[in-house]
C-alpha cells in the first residue's frame, strides 16, 4: 500500500506542475505542501484523486523550462548547434549504440504484480566526420530496402551504411 501510495502522489505531482526534478520540488514548494497537507491528514493517506484535489487546491504549478527545451530555443534563435563544433574529421566513420533495457518488478508473497516498470536507455559514441545524415531503424525494414539496391549507389551517398 504504501508503494501504491507513493506512485500516486507522483502521479499528482505531475498533474500540477508536469516533469518532477529538484527545479521542479524547489520552485513548487508551497504548492506540495498543500498537496501534501490535503493528502495526508495524521500519516494516513486521506485523498489521492487529483480530480478532487483541484478543486480544492487551484493553485497552478510553476513548469520549469528543461535543458532540452532551453537548447531548442537556442538552436532556433541563432541557428547553431551547440554540441557541435566546427571541422571534425575522424579517419573512421564510426558509431556504436549500447541499448541498455531495466525491467522492475513488484510482487506480493501471493504472486500478484504490485508494481512493473521497463525502463531503458541508448548510449551512442559517435566518430563521424561533418554533418552526415544517418538514418536508423529498429526492425529490418532498412536492411531488407537495401538488398533490393546496388552496393555502388550507397557507398557514393555520404550517409552511414549500418552492418548487423
């Protein structure tokens, strides 16, 4: 239960004011002590519809602009790409991708699943020379396309040809 109920005050937390990070919890500080004040009456939890609790709490949270956002306005502002500086050249066109994949799991000493969570995560080293365009694909669709194509006419294309 108390699992279930930590689960769900994310689940209100991210209701109010969206991405939970340490920005998020400074900035709405008051607001999650509202929250918490409505929710939990003497250690017990009372309340946990965030349906309910908006019309009782209607304050607003304060959404923090993440990193990835604050660089999507910068890239359109000035038309730069930050991550990149100018006139790298490798003698290797090379890339390596690491998929790395969590599984969580929950149960009850009777077998039911309480909580299950997937997770996962791609790591990339890139040695490429310029700007190339590199196309990737999770099936085989990309593979099956080029055996139906010549050799010659991908190898005179400046994009990266991926082996299995």
């Amino acid at each position: 239960m108390v699992f279930e109920f930590l689960l769900k005050v994310v689940e209100i937390f991210q209701n109010y004011f969206g991405k939970i990070s340490e920005e998020s919890v400074k900035n709405n500080f008051v607001l999650i002590y509202e929250l918490l004040d409505e929710i939990v009456d003497f250690g017990y939890p009372q309340n946990t519809d965030s349906g309910i609790l908006k019309t009782f709490i209607t304050q607003q949270g304060v959404k923090s602009v993440t990193k990835e956002e604050q660089a999507a306005i910068t890239s359109q502002v000035t038309g730069q790409i930050g991550w990149r500086r100018e006139g790298i050249k490798y003698r290797r066109n090379e890339l390596f991708l690491d998929v790395m994949e969590y599984v969580n799991l929950l149960m009850s000493p009777q077998g039911q699943v309480l909580s299950a969570h997937v997770a996962g995560k791609i790591l990339m080293k890139s040695y490429l020379s310029g700007m190339p365009e590199c196309k990737f694909g999770i099936n085989d669709k990309i593979v099956m396309d080029s055996k139906g194509k010549s050799t010659e006419d991908t190898k005179t294309k400046s994009a990266i040809a991926i082996d299995d």
